[in-house]
C-alpha cells in the first residue's frame, strides 16, 4: 500500500498579552520525514518550542513540550487519532529541574489513512484522550515541581490548528500552527512576611460564579462555551495541589520567584464574576494550617493566553514575640504581672491563627505559623491597676518572693474584646526561632526584673492546658528562654 509521509510544523501561541507567540531564534530546522509504515501517513511536529502541550513560564509566558501520553486527532471527515507517536523516544529532562517530568522538543504522529486534500483541521484535546470531539477541565489539578506544569494534557488544555499541504524540496509537507484554546493562570504568591522555610504552599483553589470544571463540547473552533454545564457546588472550583499537598508543597518566598512556586491552573476561557483565589499554607514545624484569600469582582480569561497573578500574601496578624534566657526590664514588674492574672479575666482562646517571629522585622528572624494564646484586660480597664502594689496591697516587686498563684483559666472569647489584648501562647526555642506546638502543656512568659544586690527578682507568669487549663504566675525565673509579657498589639 502507499504511504504518504506529511509533515507538519506545529506552533502554540500563548502569551501574556494578545501578541501572538514568538519562535525560538534557534532549533527551527525541521526534523526529516520519519517513521514511514505501510498504510499510515505520518504527521512531523519540528523543534518549535509554541508546538507543544506541557509548559513552564518564562516570565513572559508558558513554553510548551510534548510529554508521554499526548495525541492528536485529524478531521478527515471523521475524526481519526494517531496510532501511534514517537514520544517515548525523544524524552529527555527537563535540565533545569531534574525531578521535572521528562518531555520531548520533536515528535512525529503516524495516522491511518491517505491525505492529499489542500488542508486539515487537527486537534488535540489533552493527555491520554479517547475522544475528540470532547474536553474535559479537571476540578483537580496536581502540579508536583516549581515552574513544570507537566500537568497540562492531563487537566483539560486543548488546541486546534489548520495544517496546509506545503510542498517541499522533500516532498509535501502539512503545516500548522496550534492555537491552545483553553485559559492559564499563572499564580507567583509570595509573602513579604518572610515565612520560615517549614511554611509550604500546599494547594491553591480558584472559586467563581459560573462553571470553571467539567466536560465541554470541543469543535474545529475550539471549546463550545455554550456547552458549559450548569454550576454546581463542584464544579464552580478548581483546586491546584501542589508537590503532593497534605503537609507538604512548595516554597513561600518574600518575593516572587517562578523557580520556587510558578502554578499553572488550566480553565475554560470566559467571564468569572465574584472570584475568591485561595491559598494554604501549612508549618511543617507547629503543625498549623492557614488560607489566604484574595477576592476579584470579575476576572477575564482568553482563549489560549496566560494571565500571571503575583500576590504578597500578608493578610494574617503578625507577632513579634521577643524573648530571652534572662529576665530584664521588658514587660510588667511582679505588682502589675499580678493584677494581669488575678484581675485581668483572662480566657483561653485556641482558635486564632497568626504568624510569630523573634525579630522585630521580616528581614531579621523568619515567621511562622502558630495558633492560640490568652486574652487579659488591658491596664487602662482593670480597676485599681497600680504598679507599686499587688493587688492584696503588697509590694512584691522587690525581693526573693517565691509566691505562687494560680486560677481556674476559662475558655472563650470575652464580650467586649477591645477592652482586652491578645497574648500569643509560642515557646521561644534556641536559635532565635519563634516556632511553636500547641501541644505541648506549658507556657511561660517573662516577667520585667527588679536588680538588686543578690540579683535579678523577676517572676513567670504561666498557662498549663492539661489535664484541665490554668492561669498562674510564680515570684521566681528559670533559666529557660521563653517570651516576654506585655500588651501585645
């Protein structure tokens, strides 16, 4: 049987502005005539790197490769897909990640069937597909490298092109430039809170409106938009999970960097109304979860185009929690430490999540994730506050005092909350960390210290969660490194 061998030069274009794609300025020779089978008629895709279906962004926009498992289809009057392609043999690795999924800069389609007609609408309708006239967008996406949106194919992008019968010196050659037709995000958080390198982006989830997943009609056009479904609880959101999300993802920067945490979300193109942008974050240290959220009226999609968002993820109450081996003049002396715990009403609130560091500033000490503290009643709203007296009318700031108190410490968040401060429950370890569990059983902080001839007097105010929660203070330090107390802001 004859076998026609047609080549085609496939190029995407997908950018960040309405431009169309520019070529590599290098590889564009294309690859000679190739896996010639009775009865099947090869189709040629040349190293161009807009040709292919998997990605990583530039900075500008999305580089495309071919990965294992992408085909295509050809509407010969029916729609035929190849029978079988060469991509397992070009793999290589990425080169500037290793762990990236392996991908190909050239492949070649083999298709059943004679072509000599002018031209040919192609289509590529994902990673594996079984169908050509169908796309489906994933609800869930799953990138596991920085920058390797590998994950493309497989979550629902898709493209259609017109290849041309082009004659050449080596014969007929069909031609094409493929028109991605799905929509990309591009998302670049970082946060200029400065995040210890225990905090990990876990998942990001886009919510809107109208339908962002599910299956579309699929055409020479491209996506059908009137075929979208009806939203539903499901499919008004994608979520992207990250290096396998859980306890785990990618590195939070203090300013974006692709290399990091560039995450590419495949959607169907169109208009989204009341758009929410989530991202987790988990501390692999304290263990603690924390959701930034970003909200958008409207967000426009184009069909094959990239829009990047870069978000500072800063929407989170952050404590400077210093702290130290020795007692000094920082926070109350024992006379008002006193009137904080026996006349202050303190509650015990484990709900608040909030970032802690040591360091006064986000370039000195990294932040990290910690949740629960106290609330005590500022000093302007305790009666008879004074700091030359306890409240019994003692004066126990001077002196080796080693007085105990402590009270029953109830759960809960007062009434009238601005009439009290927030004291963070964080256990200050060495090495100047504000790292923390919640679990653990005691917390201390430092009292301010009277100097006298035979030393320091200062105190430690304590909460003690188990078996049932406490609130005390002892007329006495130890030589441990805890937080200081004071009217946290």
């Amino acid at each position: 049987m004859k076998t026609n061998t047609l080549s085609l030069l496939a190029v995407s274009t997908l950018l960040l502005t309405a431009a169309c794609a520019s070529e590599d300025t290098t590889g564009k020779q294309e690859q000679k005539q190739e896996n010639k089978t009775d009865g099947l008629t090869t189709f040629v895709m040349p190293n161009t790197r807009a040709t292919r279906t998997t990605g990583e962004y530039d900075g500008s926009g999305i580089d495309f490769y071919w990965t294992e498992g992408d085909r295509l289809w050809v509407n010969n009057g029916t729609l035929i897909q190849d029978t079988k392609n060469n991509i397992s043999s070009k793999l290589v690795p990425n080169p500037t990640t290793p762990t990236a999924v392996k991908r190909a800069a050239t492949a070649s389609f083999s298709f059943a069937g004679n072509y000599t007609a002018p031209n040919y609408p192609v289509r590529y309708t994902g990673k594996n597909s079984t169908t050509g006239d169908k796309v489906t967008i994933k609800a869930q996406q799953n990138q596991t490298t920085p920058n390797d949106a590998s994950h493309l194919g497989e979550s629902g992008d898709c493209g259609t092109a017109t290849a041309y019968k082009t004659y050449t010196a080596e014969g007929v050659d069909y031609r094409f430039t493929l028109d991605h037709k799905a929509s990309y995000l591009t998302l670049l958080p970082y946060s200029t809170i400065n995040f210890s390198a225990y905090v990990k982006l876990t998942q990001i989830k886009i919510t809107a409106d109208e339908a962002l997943s599910g299956q579309f009609n699929f055409d020479d056009s491209g996506i059908d938009l009137g075929s979208r479904p009806a939203p539903t609880p499901t499919n008004r959101s994608i979520t992207l999970t990250l290096n396998g999300g859980g306890t785990n993802g990618f590195k939070l920067p203090i300013a974006a960097k692709k290399e990091d945490n560039a995450s590419v979300i495949v959607l169907p193109p169109g208009t989204y109304h009341n758009v929410t942008i989530e991202y987790s974050v988990y501390d692999q240290y304290t263990t603690k979860s924390f959701t930034f959220k970003r909200e958008y009226p409207t967000l426009a999609l184009t069909a094959g185009k990239n829009k990047k968002i870069s978000t500072d993820l800063k929407q989170i109450k952050v404590y400077y929690v210093p702290g130290s081996w020795w007692v000094a003049t920082m926070g109350p002396y024992k006379n008002e430490a006193l009137w904080y715990v026996q006349k202050g009403d303190p509650h015990l609130d484990l709900t608040p999540v909030y970032a802690a560091r040591r360091g006064a500033t986000p370039t000195s000490i990294p932040a990290s994730i910690c949740s629960g503290g106290v609330w005590f009643k500022k000093r302007a709203n305790i009666p008879g506050f004074a700091a030359w007296s306890a409240p019994d009318g003692t004066n126990k700031n001077y002196g080796p005092d080693y007085f105990s108190y402590s009270t029953a410490l109830p759960q809960g968040v007062p009434a009238n909350i601005d009439d009290y401060f927030f004291a963070p429950l964080v256990l200050c370890t060495t090495g100047n960390d504000s790292r923390i569990t919640v679990g653990n059983n005691r917390f201390d902080f430092w009292t301010a210290s009277k100097y006298e001839s035979s030393g320091y007097y200062g105190a430690t105010i304590f909460v003690v969660l188990k078996p049932s929660p406490r609130v005390g203070i002892n007329g006495e330090f130890y030589h441990t490194e805890v937080p200081y107390f004071y009217e946290y802001q």
